[in-house]
C-alpha cells in the first residue's frame, strides 16, 4: 500500500508584514487579524527559482529516517509557477538539481490550491500501477512572481513556500479514494489573462464558490465513505484566508478547534497549505484528518487520510514560520 511516509518544507525566511502596509492598503488592523488572517507573508529571495524551494525542501526530509535518495523512482512538482517559462518541466529541474539517477518517472501538475489532494491521489496511484515505490510529491506556488504590488486584494493574501512528501508502502496515513470537482466557467475568477501578465481574482466568486461546492462535495464525500462527520478529527482545509477557514468550518457545523487556520505568519501558500499543516501534525498523527483544497480552476478536492502508525518523524527547513 503507498502513502504518506513523510513531509519536508521549505517556508521562505523573509516576511512582509500585512499590518505594517494596512494604511497603504485602506485596511484597519481587525480587518488584517480577522478577515484575512494574514498577519505577515513569507518571502522568496530575488532570483530563487521554484526548483530552488523545492530542493530547500528536499534537504528538510532527506533528514527523515530510512530516506535513501538513491532509492527515488518518482519525482512530481505540483505548481503553477514553474522554472522560467516551464520549459523544461520544473520537476525535471528539480531531479537534476538533486543529482537523482536516471530511473526516475519525473513529471509536473499544473494545479493551484486543490492540487496537494490531487497529487496524493494521481501520484499513489501511478505508482501503485507502474510498481513504484518511493516517489517525491512537490507542491511550490511562489505567487509572489506574479503578484501585482499595487493590486491590495491579492497581494495581501499569499506567501511563498514548498512542500515534499515522501510516498511509500509502510505508510503513516493511507490515503482513501478522494473526490474531484471542476467549474471552467468560473475559472477567470483566479487568472493571469496573458503571458508576463499579473494575477486578478474576483474575490466575491472565490467566497461564494468556497461557501457552496466546498461544502457540499465534503458532505457527499462523508456520505459516500459512510464516515460520520465526528469521527474526522481534524478537518484540514486550505487557507485561504481566515475568513473563508472560518465560515466554512460554520457552514458544516463543526465544532470550535475542529477546522484550524494556522497560516498567521505565512499566507496562504497555494498547493502547499494543506502539507504545511499536515507536516506539523505527523509526530503524533491523528487516525482521520480530512483534506479539502479549493481554489484556482475552480478545482475543488478532498480526502480522507488515516493512520497506520502512532508516530511518525518530521522535519523542517531552518526558517522561522
């Protein structure tokens, strides 16, 4: 059975705080902790790649016990931001940056926020189908490439991060079969309309969105793995903001704690929200957690995950978060 075995995380060290820029913003200081939530973003450096967080990363979970690069036969980047112009594709880069052999299957997924549980499930199984057995999930969305400084309903909200997950058999959680939804006719409400181009969203479609097809595709999901809602012990949700965390959690009727938002001193990191909050919880894991990603597309996922082990090892990379 391949699953989570471990995460490694790179969170850019630099920070850029939300409340410091309120007036520039026309914002005041409840709007930034409560709404938003976002007291500060992380950073990348200028000029550090993609493939730069992604090695950072690497260089956390090589730390992991039992993790032998040598032994790597699969290498997916989860990204909307590659390399250059993506050309190659960014987990090639990747590979080549870490010196891995030639037996590799290295390949991208152009996914935004739902694309951690997406690449749980395509990984896992392409792995599974072609006998694999230890591959390497990226997520690294440096929306700060692409941010127009000047536009306060987008540059308020993300930072820049990277995420690894070591896939394997003799897993910490196994992951269950997830569930998958798609709006194209909404998908200008998150864009770049041209190459070189600037990120816009219309913020009003992404809550509305987040507020009735989140929710509804969680309460089908339960239904259809026939597990009660109380018997999730965390439901883990990409954070978007803290409002959306917030309301959602409401709008299922979970109980206060349930549905956490833990992202204060990053931002909302894309792809790599829901392994953040993953990583921080693999040391002592708890049996289910529900994974839900939404966002960019609009693409909507979730899965339930459940241990396999009662503890596990985690490791960071040396930046403050």
């Amino acid at each position: 059975m391949i699953g989570i075995k471990a995460i490694g995380s790179f969170v850019a060290p630099q920070r850029v705080s939300n409340q410091a820029r309120r007036e520039a913003a026309g914002k005041d200081e409840a709007f930034i902790r409560d709404k938003i939530g976002f007291e500060s973003l992380a950073r990348r450096a200028p000029g550090q790649e993609t493939s730069d967080m992604c090695v950072s990363a690497f260089e956390a979970l090589a730390a992991t016990p039992g993790f032998d690069p040598a032994r790597v036969d699969c290498l997916v980047v989860c990204t909307q931001n590659p390399d250059a112009h993506g050309l190659p594709h960014t987990a090639a880069v990747v590979h080549g940056k870490l010196k891995l052999g030639h037996g590799v299957a290295c390949f991208d997924i152009s996914l935004g926020c739902s694309g951690y549980v997406y690449g749980l499930a395509v990984v896992s199984a392409f792995m599974a189908a072609n006998g694999l057995r230890n591959g390497l999930l990226f997520t690294a969305d440096p929306y700060s490439k692409i941010l127009d400084p000047l536009d306060w309903d987008t540059e308020l909200l993300f930072g820049d991060a990277a995420t690894v997950t070591w896939l394997g058999e003799d897993p910490v959680y196994a992951c269950r079969p997830g569930m998958f939804g798609s709006d194209g006719s909404l998908g200008h409400s998150i864009r770049v309309a041209e190459p070189g181009g600037r990120l816009a969203m219309l913020g009003s479609n992404v809550f509305k969105f987040s507020m009735t097809a989140v929710p509804a595709q969680i309460e089908a999901y339960l239904a259809r793995e026939r597990i009660e809602p109380a018997d999730i012990d965390e439901y883990l949700l990409h954070q978007g903001s803290r409002f959306i965390v917030d309301n959602l959690s409401r709008r299922l009727g979970l109980p206060e704690g349930k549905a956490p938002f833990e992202a204060a001193q990053t931002g909302n990191t894309v792809s790599s929200s829901l392994p953040l909050l993953l990583e921080k919880r693999l040391a002592r894991p708890p049996a289910r957690l529900l994974l839900s990603g939404f966002g960019v597309g609009l693409s909507w996922a979730t899965m339930v995950i459940e241990a396999q082990h009662p503890k596990a090892s985690t490791f960071q990379a040396r930046n403050p978060q």
